[in-house]
C-alpha cells in the first residue's frame, strides 16, 4: 500500500467519487466530490478490546495530509495506553449535548422570571397604567396625583408586586403621613391609593382590594365638614386689615371677589381676560368642577375690584392672575398660601410673610373656600332662594329627579343674587367706613357752649334730649336686605 502523496490526491477528480484509498498503518480515505471541488475524508482502522474500529481524523484538503497523519498518531498512543478514542468522542458529544441543554434550561429560566416579572404588575406599573387611562383625564392631567405618589407611595411600594400588598403595606404609606401631622394628606392619599387597587381589581389584576378592610376613619380620623363663615363684623375687620397685611393688590381684591362671585379660588387663579366682560358685566367659566361651563353675573362690588385687578394687569398677557413666567396660570394654591401665612400664631415659614397675624380673625382661620361659603349665607340670609344659591355655587343637583325634570336655568334670578350681595357686601364696607367716621368724631373735643346756652342749660330751657329706654338702648339696627 506504501504511503499516499499530495500529488496523487491532487489528481483525483469528479469520477473518482467513491473511490477508497489505503495507506500504510490503518490509513482510509474516501473519496467525495462536492460543489467546491474533491474532499477526500480519512478515518483510521484499529483495534480495540478484540474489536476493530474505526475513528475519523480529518478531511483534505481542508486539513493536510502531515496534520490527518498526525491525528492518527495522537490516537494510535491513546489506544495503546488503553484507551477508546470512539467512545471517548462518544463521551464529548454527550456531555456538549448536556451542557448544551442545560444552558438552554438555564435560559429558558431566565425568560420565565422575565415573563413573571412582567405579569406580575408592580405597583409603578399599575400606577402607569391607572394614569394613563384614568388620570389624564382629569383637569391637570393628574399632575397633583403624580406628584403626591412620587414623593409619599411609591417609594414605599412602587417595586412591588401588586399581588404582593397586603394592608400593612398601605399603613407603611399614611402612617409617616399622621406622624408628621398632615392627616388630611394621609386621608387624600389614602383615597387615592385605594382609587388605583379597585381600578386593578375591575381590571383582574388583582382579585381583592388591599385597602378594602381599612377603615378610612382610622385614618387621619372622621371627616368633618367645614363650618366656617365670615360673620358681618369679621368681614367689617378684614376690610380693615387687608390693606395693612402686605398682600398684593390683586391678592386682596381676589378676596372681595370670591366673596361677591362664589366661585372656587381655582375658577379665580386660572381666569381668563377673554372671559370677562366688565361692560356687560358677565364673567364666562369655562372648564369647572361639573364640567360644565358657568355663567356669573358681576354686581357694582364685583366689578369694581376686577378693574382694579386689571388697572395693574399687562395687556399682553391672558391671564387675570398669571404666574411667576406669565407663560401660565397662578397655581391655585398661591393664594390660599398667601392668606393662610398671615393666620399663623407661631413664627412665619422659611421665606414667607413675616406679617404672621395680619388677617386673623376672632372666629378662627379661614381661606378662600370660607369666603365662598359666606357669600353663599349672605345670599340665603338676603332671602334668595337655597335653589337659586345653589345654582350660583354652581352645584349639581343631587336629586336625579330633579335634575332630569326641573330645566329651569334660573338665570334672572341668579343675577338678581348676585346683585343683592353686591350691595349687601358694599353696605359693609360703607358701613365699616362710617363707624371709623363715628369713632374719630369721638375723639373730638364738643363746641365751647356760649354764655347764653349756658344760662339756658342751668335753667332747663332750651331743647330738651331725649331719653331711650334700656330696652331702646339694647335693640339692635334694623338692616336692609
């Protein structure tokens, strides 16, 4: 057989397909013609355990003939030193496929925690989700919301699994909240929280509510409405304080304002020079509360201290009250926080108003939405019709009946309403400016009395005074509705 030579199978051609080749020491090659030319495949002969074998070493021309008989060699010492090179190879294939199929295994893993992680909604993404669909669609979009979650809920809970919380977890969220003394906030953003796990509930993400056996009176407390209003003797005070207490004149003709429109502090901020027609005397809302638009009727007192709102306004800008850029509204917070500032009974706040007591009143504290509230009992105690207050406040009926039923706008009595307590609120302040009058006339010191009138009073001539009885004295003034 002698040895084979590179020469030879360099002659091999296309019908050589087939052919076998021998070489000295257990040498076979394989003829095999291909599209990229003739490849002769060796495998070599041997014996193992009795058995004869046979193992490939490589193909030529991809490896050379030296190389194919040097891989012979290699296994021909391994045989010798009593090994199976076969099944050795045997051995490697099986343990690739192994490794093989556990790294499959540990891949397939890795995608099911992915797929778990993400069918497990975390509180973050059902808070996306809920403001996707639910918040938007809100008046800002649910910017306050996103806000309050940012910095108190999701913190806490926002990598959780949603099918993790328990109620433990919404108290890890309010209780911070009532240490730091802010129940209303713990109560708001328990009542948000609790919105967004029945939102996931009606959408099966949940089956139960974790909010749902937490009572929400054992958080912050009961609910209490707010009861207070301005009496007439307050409201002859502030007109008296207002214009020492360091406020913007817009701040302080905004008070008089809302007390004489009823409308929401937010309705006030976020106006529009557009909307107001000060000639007509008509003040369009377009975006409330209801959603629906209202139409209010501005009274002399009204009208009055929107002038002086627009007498220091810019032209060129659009809102009644804009904002620090003048590029938005004034954030309807600004001036419940101006007037809230100057009812402090401890030091003032980090770069707020030092006049920390200016607008305090007898009765207590109170913002805008008391003035909204005392306009409203101004009106019922001026006779108007609670219907027709009602309307003015812009509320919507409760009773379904009537409100599918009764269509009456009660527009002209609206106006008449609004008229009324204008007058009633410029009566006040005539008022107020009159007893200021009566208290200085006080101070002056009476005529000197001629000897004549003298002469006159000793004697009991002249005009004589009349006396009022206790009960006379006690009577209060008769007012004019």
């Amino acid at each position: 057989m002698g040895k084979l030579t590179v020469k030879e199978l360099e002659a091999l051609g296309n019908k050589d397909h087939d052919k076998k080749l021998r070489e000295d020491g257990g040498l076979i090659g394989s003829v095999r013609r291909g599209a990229s030319g003739v490849s002769v495949y060796f495998d070599w002969r041997y014996r193992f355990d009795g058995k004869v074998k046979q193992i490939a070493v490589g193909a030529w021309p991809k490896l050379s003939l030296a190389s194919i008989r040097s891989e012979r060699d290699r296994l021909k010492v391994e045989v010798d030193g009593g090994s199976d090179p076969t099944e050795r190879r045997k051995a490697e294939r099986l343990k690739v496929k192994v490794d093989q199929l556990e790294e499959i295994e540990k891949q397939q893993k890795r995608l099911d925690e992915i797929v778990a992680q993400q069918t497990r909604l975390t509180v973050r993404g059902l808070f996306e989700h809920w403001a996707e669909v639910d918040l938007i669609r809100r008046k800002d979009g649910g910017k306050e919301v996103r806000r309050m979650f940012e910095k108190d809920v999701l913190p806490k809970l926002g990598p959780l699994p949603v099918t993790d919380v328990k109620k433990g977890h919404i108290t890890l969220v309010t209780d911070p909240l009532l240490a730091r003394g802010v129940n209303r906030m713990a109560k708001v953003v328990f009542s948000l929280v609790r919105q967004m796990f029945r939102f996931a509930v009606d959408r099966d993400h949940i089956e139960a509510d974790p909010t749902a056996s937490i009572r929400k009176v054992k958080i912050g407390g009961p609910d209490t409405e707010r009861e207070r209003v301005l009496s007439r003797a307050e409201i002859q005070t502030l007109r008296h304080q207002l214009p020492s207490a360091r406020l913007m004149p817009q701040t302080e003709a905004a008070v008089w304002i809302v007390l004489a429109t009823l409308c929401r502090i937010g309705e006030l901020s976020s106006a529009k020079w557009s909307d107001i027609d000060l000639d007509n005397r008509r003040w369009r809302i377009p975006e409330t509360k209801n959603g629906k638009p209202h139409e209010i009727y501005l009274s002399d007192f009204a009208v009055e201290h929107f002038r002086k709102v627009k007498a220091l306004s810019n032209p060129d800008i659009a809102w009644v009250y804009p904002g620090r850029n003048c590029k938005k509204a004034l954030s309807s917070k600004s001036i419940t926080k101006q007037l809230g500032d100057r009812q402090r009974s401890n030091e003032p706040m980090k770069r707020r108003s030092k006049s920390t007591s200016a607008l305090a009143l007898p009765g207590g504290k109170w913002g805008p939405h008391d003035l909204r509230r005392t306009g409203a009992t101004m009106m019922t105690q001026l006779h108007v019709l609670p219907d027709v207050v009602e309307h003015c406040l812009n509320h919507i009926e409760e009773n379904r009946t009537k409100r599918v039923y009764q269509r009456h706008t009660y527009e002209h009595e609206m106006q008449a309403a609004w008229k009324a307590l204008g007058k009633h609120l410029t009566r006040l302040a005539g008022l107020h400016m009159n007893n200021t009058a009566d208290s200085a006339a006080k101070n002056i010191p009476p005529p000197k009395k001629s000897p004549e009138a003298r002469k006159n009073a000793a004697s009991g001539t002249g005009t004589p005074r009349q006396l009022r009885t206790p009960a006379q004295e006690n009577a209060p003034t008769a007012q004019t509705n």
